[in-house]
C-alpha cells in the first residue's frame, strides 16, 4: 500500500488534533520546505528515518536498448535516500528498532550511516 499525502494529512488531523486544514498546512509546509533545500543542493537528515541528498551523476556512455546504439546519457542531479539504521531495522522486524513515540529508544549515532545507495 502507498501512503499518499491525503492520508498523511489524515494521520496528523486525528493523531495532533489540528483542524484539517491545518494539518493540511502543515504538511505542505514541511514538503515545501524539503524541496527548497533540496533544490539549493542542500541534504536533509531526519532524525530516526533518514538522510535525502542531491547527487551530481557525470554523463557517461550508454545503449539504446531497442537498437543497441551507443549513445551519451547526459549529466543530471539525483535525489537519494539512506535510511537510518532505526528505520531500516524496523523494516526488516527487528525487535524495538522503531520507538512507539517520538524520542523513546533513540540514539543520536543511529543516524549517521553515510553509505550510498548504489542507484547509479
């Protein structure tokens, strides 16, 4: 199931008690703010979820994979995500790896794992 931003302005109207629309506000705020960042080059680390960052990719050479020409594939900027180690044993069921509310069973060096995540 996807998590859409409708249900995610849900999930802070019934668990924050904001009206909807300023749960709707809120949301939006916070999103726009990333893209701002995130658009100067900015990386943005969420404590206990994880690290977004901008990644410069050189261009590079590359196949058409229906004629199989060779052909450069252009420079670009990618957006990546590194979870933190909280967030990623959650995920794979280990025991108490997610706190059950904000700031129980954190530890700050959790976060700091730099490692790419190998899309290039």
């Amino acid at each position: 199931m996807t998590l859409t931003k409708a249900e995610l302005i849900d999930a802070v109207y019934e668990k924050v008690g904001f009206s909807k629309k300023e749960a709707a506000d809120l949301v939006e705020l916070v999103f726009e703010s990333m893209k701002e960042e995130l658009c100067k080059g900015a990386a943005i680390k969420i404590s206990g979820f994880g690290k977004f960052r901008v990644r410069a990719k050189k261009a590079r050479m590359g196949r058409n994979p229906q004629t199989g020409e060779a052909m450069v594939i252009s420079a670009r900027k990618v957006l990546t995500f590194t979870p933190s180690r909280i967030l990623r044993d959650g995920i794979n069921g280990k025991s108490a790896a997610l706190p059950s509310s904000v700031g129980e069973g954190h530890d700050e060096d959790d976060d700091d794992n730099e490692g790419e995540s190998g899309d290039d």
